[in-house]
C-alpha cells in the first residue's frame, strides 16, 4: 500500500508541473500576455521598470522556474490589480469553493446511488424510466440557464430563496440563512454530477446483479435488502467510487459559471475576476490550487478504489 501511495503521489506532482508550465507558457507567450498590462500613455522608463519587477525581461523558462521556486515556497506572487499577495486571495475564496463542492459530492453520490440501485432493483418500472428521465433532462440542461430560471422562480416570483451571496448582509451568522443561500448553487451544480453517478450505479448493480455469487446468495435464503446492499452495492460501488474522481475536474468547471450566477464569491468567481482584469499571477495562482484540489480527489479516490478492490492491492 505504501508503494502504491508512494508511486500516486509522484504521478501527482507530475501533473501539477506540467498543467502549470502548459499555462504558464500559453499565458506569456499569447497574444495579450502579460505585457499587455502596460498602459499605452507609461514613458520609456516606467516600461523597463514594469518589465523588470514582472520578470518580462528575463527568458520563458528562467521566468517559469523563478515562479516555481516560489511557489513551492508558497510564494504565488502578488496581484496586478490589488497589490495583494496571490496566496491571500485565494485563501478568502476557497473556503466558499470547498464547501460549495464538498455539498454538491455529497448530495450527488447519497443521491445518486439511492438511485441508481432503485432503478437497477426495479429495472424497467416507472421508478427506473423517471430516473433515467431525469439524468438526461440534468445532463442536457446548461448550467447557467438552469440557475437563472431557478434565481426568477424561488427569488423573483416566490421569495423563498435568496438570489445571491454567501449570506444576508447586515444579518451575522446565521446558519439558517446560510443554508438557504446554497440551496440553489448546490442544486445546479448538482446536475453536473448526480445524472453521471445514477447511470453508473444503475449499470454496475445490473452487472453484479446476473454474476453467480449473487444467486448463490439468494439461493441460501438471504433476504433481498442483505443481498442488494451487503452483497451487490458493495461490488457495484468500485466503478461509481472511480467515477466521482473523473467528475471533480467537471465540477470545478461548473463552479466557474454557476458562481458568477449567483454572485457567489469563490474560486469560479475569482478566476473570472482575473481573466478579465489580465492578472495573470492570479491566473497562475488560481490553476495552481484548482490542480492541487483535482490531483488529492483523484488520489483519495484512488486510495479508496484500492479498499474495494483486493486486486488493486495485490497487484
């Protein structure tokens, strides 16, 4: 177990090097790259001395391996639009993330697979076509159109929900109104995630299902929920639990478009903050910790993956 943690955790840091040097490079080197902060009416001098503290003047790879040394340190840089120091930015931010995506993993896998295993337990009843109904209609709906129709139902027409923000501003804590305020991004970005996981679990309970160790089970007399839950779920559960690794990186996707719909202030949010404003520390930052997030889901999955699955383990 050791070694195969050992061998996870260099392919992860693998990855990390080579998405930041792939943006790294597209950032400095297209059209717009940082030197376009530069504005048209700066002299001469003011040009060379932005160029310098910027590291411009300096080759693509020696300014890269500057950035990296730093921020394997922990250094990201400091903002070009707030003078801030990137890493302070990004710790306001992220903690809204997380919550917004830890909630919405949640609710899609409990969900998910109830499901799935209802559907593949009554396979070809209604429950099964409602089901897969609805994670066609999820999977088909945009991301964005779905909020603004759910911010003009429950906050416009109904007045149940708020439309944006993290909290009701003026009120202090109250954890009642913050549930209330993710209710509809955890919704949203929910259909982006839970339809994938009901099909799933949907097919893998299906497979597991015809094998013969499940018959024999039956054939003992074990009664039908020990046999679904204790014997099918268990094995069915290995595709599904490698499966929520490849819907992170969709999450975080989703994140970008859901947060600026409802105005809520995190990663997403952030990183269109620093698209438009050409704060590209920022963009380098913000790849950085969005890398580091996807890279420890998939390497816990993994971890998890190898605890369903003896062979993995053996092997």
């Amino acid at each position: 177990m050791a070694g195969f943690v050992t061998r996870r955790l260099l392919q992860s840091a693998a990855v990390i090097v080579i998405v930041t040097l792939i943006t790294f490079f597209l950032v400095n080197l297209a059209p717009g790259g940082p030197a376009a902060v530069m504005r048209m009416e700066a002299t001469q001098a003011e040009r060379e001395a932005l160029m310098a503290r910027m590291g411009l003047d300096k080759p693509v790879l020696v300014r890269y391996g500057d950035w990296l040394f730093g921020a394997v340190r922990g250094d990201l840089g400091v903002s070009l639009s707030t003078s801030q120091p990137v890493v302070k930015r990004i710790l306001e931010r992220l903690p809204h993330t997380a919550l917004l995506a830890v909630l919405t993993l949640l609710v899609s896998v409990e969900a998910g697979i109830v499901l799935g295993v209802f559907s593949a337990v009554w396979r070809n009843s209604l429950v099964d076509y409602l089901a897969s109904f609805l994670s066609v209609i999820g999977l088909s709906l945009p991301a964005f159109w779905l909020g603004i129709m759910l911010i003009l139902l429950f906050s416009v027409n109904l007045h149940v929900l708020p439309a944006s923000g993290v909290a009701t501003s003026g009120l202090g804590f109250d954890l009642a109104d913050r549930l209330l305020h993710l209710v509809m991004p955890v919704l949203v970005l929910s259909t982006t995630t839970l339809p994938n996981i009901v099909r799933f679990t949907r097919s893998a309970m299906l497979e597991v299902i015809s094998q013969d160790f499940v018959l024999t089970a039956r054939a003992k007399g074990i009664s039908q929920s020990r046999v679904v839950y204790r014997h099918v779920l268990r094995n069915a559960l290995i595709p599904v639990v490698s499966m929520v690794g490849v819907l992170v990186p969709r999450l975080m996707g989703g994140a970008v478009i859901t947060e600026t719909v409802f105005g809520w202030p995190g990663m997403g949010q952030l990183v269109v903050e620093a698209a438009n404003g050409r704060d590209y520390p920022l963009v380098m930052g913000v790849t950085v910790v969005v890398t580091v997030m996807v890279v420890f889901t998939n390497l816990v999955v993994d971890m998890v993956y190898s605890r369903l699955d003896p062979r993995i383990r053996a092997a």
